[in-house]
C-alpha cells in the first residue's frame, strides 16, 4: 500500500481530527454503494479505509513514523538498511548473526538446511529464499504455502440481487473489495487467491462466507419477498395508487376500490434475482388521534349499516 498519510492527503502533523475527516471525505466519494459499477472507486475506497486504520492506530502510527512497519503494518526487520556499513549484502550482522541466519535456523525445523549448511551452493535442490520471496538453488528449504482464512461478509438484498461489490474486512484489517457472484446463495463461499496468510512460500486463500443481513423493508421466503404497504382508510374504500419497494426501485401499484387489510397483492418477478415474486401485504392506518368525522361515520355504520366479519 502506499504511504498512508498520502493516500488520505494529510501531512504528517495531522491531528486525529484531520485524519478522520479526510477518511470520511474519501469514504463518501469511494463507497461501493455510490459507485457500484466502478472498480477503481472500489479499490480506493479500500485503500482509504487500510490507510485510517493504521492512522487512527496510535500505537501503528508511531511504529509508521519510526520505520517499524510499513504501510501495510508489517514489521520491517530490525537493523535491515541496504548500504549500510556494518552489512553483509545489505542484511545485518550485528550480534554474529545476520537476519537470514536467524531465519534459517527456524526454517530448519521445517525440513530446511541446519545451520551450518544453509545457502551453500549445490548443496542440494532449490532452497526457499526468504528475503527474495522465491526459491533458489543451493539449499533443501520447502516452500511452505501460508493457511487459509474464513471471514463472513453480510450483505443486503439489495446487494446480493445486484451482485454488487462490498468492502470485506479481512483478519489482518485490511479491507478488499468483494465482487458478488450472480445468485448467489446464504452461505456460499467465495474463495480470494493470495489473500489468506502469508507463508514461506505463497500466501494462502481467503475464503468468504456470504450471510444475508436481516432486511428492514423485505422478508425472504426461498426466492418470494414480501414488504408492509400502509394505505389510508379513503385509499381502502376508494381505491389509489401506491408505490411499492422492490430491489429494483419502487414501482406503482393499482389498488382496486374496497380493497380489505392483510391483502397479499403479488408483483410477479420481483423477488430475489427475479426468480419468485414479491408480496405487498395492504395495511390500513387510520388518521393519528382520532378523527370526530371518521368517529361519526363509523356509528352510523354500526347502527345503520352493520355487517359481519366473524362467525
């Protein structure tokens, strides 16, 4: 990742305050939502967010400003200055032992070389180099592939019919942003090559576990949704038009005059991913406290014009 103080466009000095309102600009202006056909907006937005948590870390914050870590929160290796005397090819040999020696020695215990015979020239088959990253001849080191880590990502409705993108936090903070599959299904999986935990060789997988968030507007059944429509009493006797939400947006609904509460009015296709339908459940409201109009028609009814509804 970048330095952070750039990706969010702050100096150094900047206060906590500044931070966070730098992040919030960009988060606003690079939300997967504002932009969901933009991938671009979609990896700022994430690199943003990787940027503020690092910052509003005091502690990483001032292991960043004293070269600890890199801007990824990483530990840089103590004493690691390439072209420093005191070097060995640009690996520390303070204390008798260089970086690598060290690393070595652990390796060791994972079917590499011991000590003594690590990074010998043809002493064997390739050797797994852990400052390049690669193996190399010249040792018996393995590469070793990092584990894979399983996060959930809860997503809306919304979302998971659009096959939107989402920010999904990682174990070590990061935020990636997602690409929903097409359907895609309660508890599918979605695997991220490289994105697991590091190794010594490649990283290993993140696996992403999809969960539906619980909807304030719909409720799923399998493929079916259905949603409250509230509609005045005059909207009851003499019919209207209404609008409904869908995910796709609201559309307008005729409602037949003398329409009773509690009807289920299907809208046929406008379920999840336009494979069920979508229910608009009518409930009627009367007016807030109490109407004398309303109160006298309605004796007038019961006297006059009574009728039942109940065995």
């Amino acid at each position: 990742m970048r330095d952070p103080y750039t990706v969010l466009g702050v100096p150094r000095s900047a206060s906590e305050k500044d931070i966070k309102s730098a992040y919030r600009k960009l988060a606003k202006k690079y939300h997967p939502d504002q932009n969901p056909e933009d991938p671009a907006a979609h990896s700022k937005f994430a690199e943003a967010t990787n940027a503020y948590d690092l910052l509003n870390d005091g502690a990483k914050r001032a292991q960043f400003d004293r070269g600890e870590i890199d801007a990824d929160g990483n530990p840089k290796f103590a004493g690691f200055h390439p072209g420093a005397g005191g070097q060995r090819g640009g690996r520390s040999t303070q204390g008798g032992f260089t970086a690598e020696d060290i690393l070595k020695e652990f390796m060791s215990g994972f079917g590499g070389q011991p000590r003594g015979g690590a990074g010998r020239a043809g002493a064997g088959g390739p050797q797994w180099d852990p400052f390049t990253g690669s193996a190399s001849a010249g040792g018996g080191a393995r590469a070793m592939k990092g584990e894979d880590v399983v996060v959930n990502a809860t997503v809306s409705l919304e979302d998971a019919h659009k096959a939107a993108s989402v920010p999904v936090r990682m174990p070590n903070g990061k935020v990636l942003s997602v690409k929903l599959p097409e359907k895609v299904e309660e508890g599918q999986q979605i695997r991220l090559k490289g994105q697991g935990s590091p190794g010594m060789g490649e990283p290993g997988d993140a696996l992403v576990t999809v969960r539906f968030e619980k909807s304030k507007q719909f409720r799923r059944d399998g493929a079916d949704l259905r949603t409250d429509v509230p509609i005045t009493l005059y909207e009851a006797v003499l019919g209207a038009k209404v609008r409904v939400p869908t995910l796709d947006g609201s559309v307008e609904l005729n409602l037949p005059p003398g329409i009773d509460t509690g009807k289920a009015l299907r809208l046929k296709g406008k379920g999840l991913y336009g494979d069920g339908d979508l229910y608009a459940n009518l409930k009627v409201i009367l007016p807030p406290g109490g109407d004398a109009d309303l109160e006298a028609l309605a004796r007038f009814m019961r006297d006059q014009k009574p009728y039942k509804v109940r065995d």
